[in-house]
C-alpha cells in the first residue's frame, strides 16, 4: 500500500528550498529524528539540482506503513551518476532503471517507529499547511542546517565512544564472571568427585563388619549357642533387623558411587520380562500378606517386543518404585504395567492408590536423600536413596524416569527404557 503524503512541483532555486524543507517537515511527522530528516532532504535536493526541475512526492510505504517511500521525477535521466551516489548513503535504498530511458528515482527509508496507516490523512492535511521560510532565507539556513548536521553528528560521535567504553567495562566483568564460574565447576567437580570416593570407601568398610553383625545375629537366634530368653531372643532380632536396614542403605551408597564414578558396568542380554515380572512378584509379596488392604498387581507383558537390555538394572529400577508404592500405600493397589512407549522405548509404570506428593516435592525426591517430611513419611523407613538410584540406572541404561503424582490419591511412577540398549554406557546426563 502507498499513501502520498506530499508532493511538490520543482522548477526554481526557490522551489528547490521549498522541497528540501519539505523533505525535513516529513520526516518530522513520521518521527524520525533530526539527522534523518536532513539526510532525507540532501538526497532530495542533491536529485533536483541536477536536472532542470522535476516532482518529488513523499510517500507511506507497505501495509502497515515500514518506510518513507521518496520518489524524484526529473525532465532527463540523472547524468553521470554523481548524484545518484550523492543520495545513495542518505537513505536506506535507492533505485534507478536506466533502461526506462527517464528520470525517475525511487528511493525508501525504514520508519523510526510504527505509523499507522489512518494517521496518512492527517499528516497529510498538517503539510499542506506548513509555511515556507522565503528564498533569500535558504542560504543563511542551508548554512545553519550544516552547522547544525557537525553539531549532531560530533554528538552522536561521542555517545559511540561513551557506548564503546561501557561495553568493554561489561566485557571485562561477563569475562571475570566466567573464569570465576570455571572456577566453582572445577571445585565442585572435586568435590563431587571427592564426596563419591568417601561415599564409596566408607560403605565398602561398612560392609565387612555389617555382614559379621548380621550372621553373628543370626546364627543368636538360631540358637547356636545355646537358648536365650524372650527378652534376649526380642534385642537380637532388633539388632538383625536394624542390621539389615543399614546394609540395604551400605548397598545403596555403594550403588550410587559406583555409578556416579562411571564404573558401574551394562551387561546388555537378551531379556525376557515375564520371567522379570515373575521374580519381582515373588520377592514382594512377603511385603503384603494375604490381610493386606493393599493388593499388588504385576500383570504379565504383552505385546512387546524382546528387550536387550541389563535385567538385573531393570529390575532393581522396578523393585524400588514397587517397594516405595507399597510403603506409602495404606489400601487400594499397587500395579506396574509395561507398554511400548515412542521410539524404540519400553514404559514400565508403577501407579499406587497411596498418599501422593505435593507438587513442591516432586523434584526433591529424586535428589540423594531427598524425602518428603511428614508422619506417614517418618513411620515406614526408608534412607533417601531408592528414587537416585532407580534415575542413574534408568539413565545408565540409554532411558529416564518421570512422576506424576496427587496428593490423597497416588502416584505413578515410570521408567522408559530403550528396547535395545544403546551399546554404549551413556554418560551420566546432568
Ligand atoms: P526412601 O528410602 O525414603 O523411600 P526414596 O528415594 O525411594 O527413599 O524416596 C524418596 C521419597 O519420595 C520418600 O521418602 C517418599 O517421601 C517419596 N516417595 C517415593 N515413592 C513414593 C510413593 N509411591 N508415594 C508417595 N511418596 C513416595
């Protein structure tokens, strides 16, 4: 769309200044500043003087308006060109077609701001009434106007020095920031790598006394050396079952370690689920006996395809979202189902009827140690450990884990995992 705002008649020195100051009142009203404006009319009146006379219209360009459309009409064709390249730097595109044989030169400049296009008409009717300042003024001004473009432009000089100086100062600070950050990377590095070498000697030190207490305990409450009281027979079996916790936490730790260290091997083998799903039900279903209000459901997989993968990381994956669903569930069911998910990916869903977690913990619960507080939570005991872990195996293995949860209503916890383990151990993803 084009929409003329002006246009004016050249046939004199006299209308010459009349085009320029025209050139100058448009470029107002369309919002550009000072230095534009006067560019403008350069171009405008280095295009006139070349010719004897002309037209020049001032015009709204596109729809919405995007630029000053300026279009020169001369008697003849512009000369040797001298001109044109006069106007050229003044605007943002000029086009001349020499083959046309005539004289008409178009030339645009993009709009400062946005125009819209309704606001053509009144700007329009505002310049058919602008006054002219007489000829003999036009020299004395063109001076003025020279003095004036030094003055702008020797302003602008400056705010480019002041520009460039805070621009260095900002690059000397984005600069210490980054070495200062590099820095806290590299000391977290150690001290992650450090916390993963503690973790791991410690638990492999635990382990040896640990598995002395728990036979030492055992072979008390069976009565190898002799009878023991109700009483004895009570602190024994609490120190096998506090025995036991710890070293379930000890295996855990060492799990963690392992991995986190990069060491932990992928024996990728042929998989068959169902056998999967029969040992998991075995293993829990001490954890709920035939009472329970809580009924566990492993249906067996159908419609899948055979798995490669490490079975023993899949399981372990598996028994922590069933044994955790069983923890926090009072009554209802706890089901793990498998389904062939995007891509070459295998769903594994753990959903329980059970307490549920607030949004705010969501994100915790993965972290090492990060359980959630409150008196269901602190009655059934548990070490922080079990949903970390299930993560890095599940991303040992080529997948992930997700949650999605409500609070009173349960949880569903899942592990998608690639059909065939991608061969390589991934790394660890941050
Ligand atoms: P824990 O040994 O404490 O169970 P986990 O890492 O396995 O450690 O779990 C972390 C926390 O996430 C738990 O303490 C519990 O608050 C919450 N959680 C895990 N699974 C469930 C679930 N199925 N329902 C409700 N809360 C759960």
């Amino acid at each position: 769309m084009t929409a003329t705002l002006a246009e004016l008649e050249v046939r004199d020195p006299a209308d010459l200044g009349r085009a320029r100051q025209l050139a100058v009142a448009v470029a107002d009203r369309l919002g550009f500043d000072r230095l534009a404006g006067l560019a403008v009319a350069s171009a405008v009146s280095a295009l006139l003087t070349q010719g004897r006379g002309g037209r020049v219209a001032f015009d709204l360009e596109g729809e919405p308006p995007a630029s000053l459309g300026v279009r020169v009409e001369l008697g003849s064709p512009p000369g040797d060109g001298q001109a044109l390249d006069a106007a050229r730097p003044m605007m943002d595109d000029l086009r001349w077609e020499p083959s046309t044989g005539h004289g008409v030169i178009l030339m645009s400049k993009a709009l400062p701001r946005p125009v819209a296009t309704a606001e053509a008409g009144p700007i329009a009717r505002d310049l058919l009434g602008i006054e002219f300042a007489p000829d003999a003024e036009d020299s004395l001004r063109r001076d003025r106007e020279l003095l004036e473009v030094l003055g702008l432009l020797e302003a602008r000089d400056h705010e480019l020095a002041q520009s460039r100086l805070e621009l260095e100062d900002t690059n000397r600070g984005v600069m210490a920031l980054y070495v200062e950050l590099n820095e806290r990377a590299d000391s977290l590095h150690r001290a992650s790598e450090l916390k993963t070498r503690f973790l791991a000697n410690v638990s492999h030190e635990l382990r040896t006394p640990l598995s002395s207490i728990l036979s030492l305990a055992r072979l008390l409450l069976d009565r190898a050396d002799g009878e023991l009281s109700n009483e004895q027979d009570r602190q024994v079996d609490f120190i096998l079952r506090s025995a036991h916790d710890l070293a379930g936490m000890v295996n855990d730790l060492l799990d963690l370690a392992r991995i986190e260290s990069g060491r932990e091997p992928v024996n990728p083998e042929p998989v068959d689920l169902a056998e999967v799903f029969k040992a998991l039900r075995g293993m829990l279903r001490p954890l709920v006996p035939p009472d329970s209000p809580v009924r566990l459901v492993i249906d067996d997989p159908e419609g899948l395809p055979p798995m490669v993968t490490d079975e023993g990381k899949l399981s372990q994956v598996l028994r922590n979202f069933l044994s955790n669903a069983l923890k926090f569930t009072e009554r209802g069911e706890v089901r793990l189902v498998a389904e062939p998910g995007p891509g070459e990916m295998v769903v594994f869903s753990v959903s329980d009827t059970g307490i549920g977690i607030r949004e705010e913990h969501l994100a915790r619960i993965f972290e090492e140690f990060g359980q959630v507080d409150g008196p269901i939570q602190r009655r059934v005991k548990g070490t922080g450990l079990g949903l970390p872990l299930a993560r890095k195996l599940a991303r040992l293995l080529g997948g992930d884990v997700g949650v999605r949860s409500e609070p009173g209503v349960g949880s569903t916890f899942s592990a998608t995992i690639p059909v065939h383990f991608p061969g390589r151990a991934p790394e660890e993803a941050p």
